[in-house]
C-alpha cells in the first residue's frame, strides 16, 4: 500500500518527544511507501479542524535541531475524542488519502488510535494506525519504560542530590523540604528521585507514591524520626498521592480545578504535607514544586532516552508501511549484563484501559522509600553516571574554650 | 601579622558558593601569614558552639571536587547576632589565635562582620574581618553583581525557555503557567527569567517584581491581553512580590511562617496569581515553584560566576593578610567592548543596612517587563550563549473538507 503518512504528539510535553518526531520523519523520507508527510497540529484537535503541516517541505536542518529541542513541536492536545469525532477524523484522513497514522502518546492516545482503528474499518477505509509510545509517567502497559520517563528521572536525580546538599547546608533552619514530583496514578517519578542518594541517608530520606495509602500519624512519626536522626528532613511526594478513602491531598478543591478529560488538577500535596509538618510537629517546611520543568530539561535528558526515543519513531514507520494496525511499539530489555534494548509491537488491547503502577517489589515495606531492584531497573534507563558530589571530611578542632 | 584564619559560609546555598571556599582556602595555603586554616560549622552558628574544623588536613583532591559541587560544604545559617554573641565570639577567635576572618554571605552576614571588628576592637583584639560577597539575590550595595546570582539566572533562563515551549506546545489544555522565583526584596532573579526569550513574544510573557506594587485589576487585565494575543500565557513572579499596602501575596498566613530572623515565610505568590486567572478569567493555571532547585544547580552554572566566586575568595584572603578590615570584596565591571570584571574593597558601612533593588531604568513602564539594558546587563554574566531551540516553521496543508 503506498500512501501519505501523519504524526500526531499527544499529552504532557517531554525532554524527548521530539526525538521522536525527527525519528518518525525521517524513517518516513526513507521509505518509498510513503507520499506526503503530514503533521498535525495539537494533536487530534488540529486534525479534526484540519489544521496540518507539511513536513516534506521543512528546513533540512530541522530534524537535527529538533533532536536537542525539548517540548512537544507540532503542539499537544488533551482532548476528549467522541465516536462522531472518529467518523470526522476518517473523513479528514480519507481526503487527505492518508494511510498511515502514527500518534505519539500515553494510554489516553493509545486508546483514541485503537477507537480510530474500528471506525476506520466500519467506514472502509484502509488504515494502519500505530501508537508511539510517550509519557513521562512510565505507567503505560506492555513496555519496559516509557520514552521520556528516563529524562525526567535523569533530571530529579541530579537535581533532588543538589536540593538534598541545600538541605544538609541550611536545614538548621529550613528544616523540613518536601519536593513534589509529577505522577498522578503512578509513582515512578516520585520513585525516581531515590537515584539521588550517593550513600545511604542521603536525601531523599522518604518517598510517598500514589500505590501507598497516605498515613497522616505514619507521615507525623516518619518526619520525627529522620529529623531526630539528621536534623533535616527531605521528602519526595507523587502530586497524586491519596489518603486512604482514595482522596487527593490537595489544599484545592475548587470546581475550576478539573482538566479537560474531567480529572482533578493536582498539585496541593506538598502545601498539604507542609502545614502538617509545620502545626502538628513545630518544624519549619518549604516546598520544591518543579513542575513542567522537570519534564522538558534538554540539558540532562538521559542519551539512552534520546536513542530509544529516536528508535520507536523510526519503528511505528516500518510498522505501518508493513502493514500493521492496531498496535503500539513497545521497549523490550534485553537480558544479559549491561543494558540493551530492542523494540517489539504490541497489541492495542493489551495497552489500553490499562495502567502499571509501581509494583510491589519495588516499593519498600514501609511504604514511604523504594527497594534495591527499583535502582538496579532504573539505573540504566539514566545513560551513564550522575555527578558526584564532594563533603567535607571529619576534621574536628579541638575545643579550647570552657 | 602571622595568625589563624577562619571562614564560614552564611544564608541559602549556590552553586558556586564552595568555589568561593575553595579560592579561600588555596589562597589561604598560599600565603605565609596564615597559620591554621579553620571552618566555621554552620556559620557563626558554630564558631559560637567552637564547631570548627580544620580544613588544612582535608583531602588534597576535594578542593577540586569541590569547585563543582553545590550548596554550602561547610553549614549554612541564618542566626540573629547579638552583641553578647559577638563578645563570645571573639574570646573564640582569641582563644584559637585567629586574625583572619572571613564570611561569605549577603547583607546580613556583611553585618556581622561589620559589627564583629567594632566588638573585636572594644576587646583590643587583633582582627583583619573581611566580607565576601555571596547572594543569588543580587542585592548587596557597591557591586556590580553577586556571585551566586549569574548561575540562577543562568538555570532561570534555560529551564524558563524549556517551560516556555511547554506551554507554546500544551497551552491549549494548561493555559496559564505562573513560574515562582526567589528574590524577597529585589526583583533581581524574577528579572532573570527575560533572558529565556530567544525572539520577542516567546515566554515570560509577564514579570512581576518586588519593585513595582501588584495591581490586581492591572494583572488581570495583562493576562487578558497576552491570552488574547498568543493563546496562552507565562508568567513570571517574584516570592517577595507585594500590593500596594505592603502587603505580601501569599495564601499563607500562618505565625509559624516565620524566618528565625522574623521575617514571614514566602511562596504563596503564584497559587494567589493561579486563583486570580482561574476565579476572575475563567483560565486554566497551574504554577512552577522550583524552590531551592534553582538556586544548587551545578550543571548549568555561569562558568563566569564560577570564575568570579573564586576570585573573591582569594581576593579575601590577600585582603586580610594586608591587614585590611571592615570590607567587603566587591565586583568590578571593566569598561570596554566584552565582559572583563575585576575585584575591589568596599567600605562595609557602604553595604550594611543597604539593599539594591533592581534601579527604574531596568524595569519597563508598563511594570510587568524589563528593559533592554538589564538584558545587556545580565547578558554577559551567563557566560555564554543559552541552547537554542527549534520551532517548526509554517508550512500548512491546504484544507480539502468542507
């Protein structure tokens, strides 16, 4: 079958997600299968409006520039796809005799390339969709990780050890820090900031994940402890976190707050776990919230990302022009020592409706740290060493004065 | 005269404060004036518990290391000084035979030091006192800049490019991004985040400092405009940003948000700006709080300001072994086409009890921007060019629907 090809970016914007694109692009120059190269803008909401781009007729020099460019280049959406929207984007595909759709993106695209397929094939018209994979949150079924997970791991590591080293400095005063992370139902990136230790005690001292029911009198005696024991205390939270009815700690709860997709906006944990810190147990708390800058850091993207990101693109191509449908490229690691990964394809059903939290082997007794085989799992996915950072040795002064 | 030295670290970390430690303490091995060379254990903190070490038999390979790691290797503080305090001290100093004193921090560590050679002299003991400057706040007197303040501006810079293209790319869902910056009294670091825009209109599209009183009906209004023009918007804010009564905005106004110097706890500016858009426009908000991360980052420190903060170091040093007291090593811009900077001595009563604001000609009229001689100001300090990004250029698809 030949026929033009589009590619769509989907969800959350990451450090990576353009790789992806200059991987899909220029896999597509290089098949003969493949007519026009068309992009859309926002995501199925630019589609359905027919808001597209020629990528055929982009500056050559793009798609290297685009492989250091963080965010999402031809835009990003989150809309919710009805059936009638379908039937308008298959009319849309079938004028502009597309036959290839790739979509970059989470379980939520995933889903709306699965639904596309079936009313495709409903209104006749032969498609071979392919989803690509994309999310930060690495909580996508059927692949090892998940292209831009690694970056923003990359990133928290490097950047909860230079928080920590501001907390071992000043915590005389601020005392308590709690770092809030990205991840609503799953807590990979929260469990990620754990590769900021270099030994153990180090920051962060505890974790919180949406997979564990939060325990205000369990939080109360945990941040006790650690600051009996080091004076200082940081914390690492999951934005979506929940008490044990299932609730978002969240200082907001205002209507306004929902996305388009229904969901509550999160982001009040940390003001949560502060004001309990502070009134229940007198010490004095501060919060990091990095937030969308965590997930868009090109200068400490993970070159392990960067390759593989590169390398889904280049496969959701041969995918579809061998005439594959209805699947999603998947990260397959590779066993053996050292890290290798290969690529494989999965089926849609098997990805969609679904969502892999952090499992239970990777999540400390306790509930507020992660365990050894989480680090062995995500330490290579960083692409090489975190810098290592100096302390002063002990080298005490004797005391001279009474 | 032959004696001890000591030195000590105050206020929040950097990224390039222990360069400054690093530059005093080979100076410090240099010079055959100094005998000891101690460190004060969390500033002044402890010097007053006699918490010193000897920073002479530390490994000889950390001196390197340490030039880059972040944060404040010796202990930070942030105590009120009393004048019972200080007469302490001295007996400290007197009982170790130090006659060097070095202290590197901001207005309030220049105090001390201030207050400790009239304390020093009242005792008739023997003292060199030096100030050394150190305050991503950019806010001491009679220098061109601070060390510490080139890096923040330099990890503002990049990260609010990258946030910028997150938006650009998902502003359709996530509508306004308010970004928080430190900054109490001085819009210095708010200011720094201009320098992410690669072309005029890219984000921040809004700036908002200490120096200019929040008018709410102003900002609302501003937002409006940007949201109409571009279709999202990115605001930058001050912590320390206040209405026209003095009045900090903050959700927070709890009494244990208290400083030990007394001064209230900041970081609730941006969820009260998140409230206005979303309460009084109806937009979607969300906010980044980078907190203490901006301030530590070590891998997009200013190579300027590193070079710099050791300067001042060792600028330290040889002041004191000359017998100079009651100064502060200051900053020096040459003039002349390209940056070249060099060190001088400032009277500390030109720099206690002084705060430098960012001065009327770098703030635009309209009050939510800067202008383009802060750009050339700061500009030189990033020590290089910031990563430039790739936007897709404007190649659309002629529309075949109806």
């Amino acid at each position: 079958m030949k026929g033009n090809l589009i590619v769509g970016q989907s969800g959350g914007p990451t450090a990576v997600v353009n790789v992806t694109l200059a991987g899909v692009v220029e896999a597509a120059m290089q098949s003969s299968s493949v007519g026009e190269i068309l992009g859309m803008r926002h995501g199925v909401q630019g589609l359905l409006q027919e808001d597209l781009t020629d990528l055929r007729r982009q500056p050559a020099e793009l798609w290297t520039r685009l492989k250091e460019t963080p965010s999402a280049a031809l835009g990003s959406s989150r809309m919710k796809v009805t059936d009638e929207d379908l039937g308008r984007i298959v009319e849309v595909l079938r004028a502009h005799d597309v036959r290839y759709f790739l979509y970059v993106g989470g379980e939520g695209s995933a889903s709306v390339v699965h639904r596309l397929v079936r009313a495709a094939r409903e209104r006749r018209y032969e498609l071979s969709a392919v989803a690509v994979p994309k999310t930060i949150d690495n909580d996508l079924a059927e692949t090892d990780h998940c292209p831009g997970y690694p970056s923003v791991a990359r990133w928290l590591a490097i950047s909860v050890r230079e928080a920590g080293l501001d907390s071992e400095a000043i915590g005389v005063v601020d005392t308590v820090k709690v770092i809030e992370t990205m991840g609503r139902d799953a807590g990979w990136i929260a469990a990620s900031t754990a590769l900021a230790r270099e030994r153990a005690g180090e920051a962060p001292h505890l974790i919180y994940l949406p997979e564990r029911a939060f325990d205000q009198e369990r939080f109360l005696a945990d941040v006790s402890r650690v600051h009996w024991e080091r004076g200082h205390v940081v914390i690492a939270v999951s934005e979506g976190v929940k008490d044990a009815r299932g609730q978002y700690l969240s200082a907001s709860q205002r209507a306004v707050d929902r996305d388009p997709v229904g969901r509550p906006q999160l982001g009040g944990a940390t003001q949560v776990l502060c004001d309990l810190a502070a009134s229940q147990l007198g010490l004095k708390a501060r919060f990091d919230k990095p937030g969308t800058i965590q997930r868009v850091s090109s200068a400490m993207a993970s070159p392990v990302d960067r390759d593989e990101a590169y390398r889904v693109g280049t496969e959701a191509v041969r995918a579809a022009v061998d005439g594959r449908t209805d699947v999603m490229v998947s990260i397959v690691r590779e066993p053996g020592p050292g890290y290798r990964s290969s690529t494989a394809l999965v089926a849609l059903t098997q990805v969609v409706g679904r969502t892999r939290t952090v499992p239970p082997e990777f999540i400390a007794g306790s509930g507020s740290d992660i365990t050894e085989p989480f680090v062995q799992y995500l330490m290579p996915l960083l692409g090489g060493p975190l810098p290592s950072y100096a302390r002063l040795a002990s080298t005490p002064v004797p005391r001279k004065m009474s």
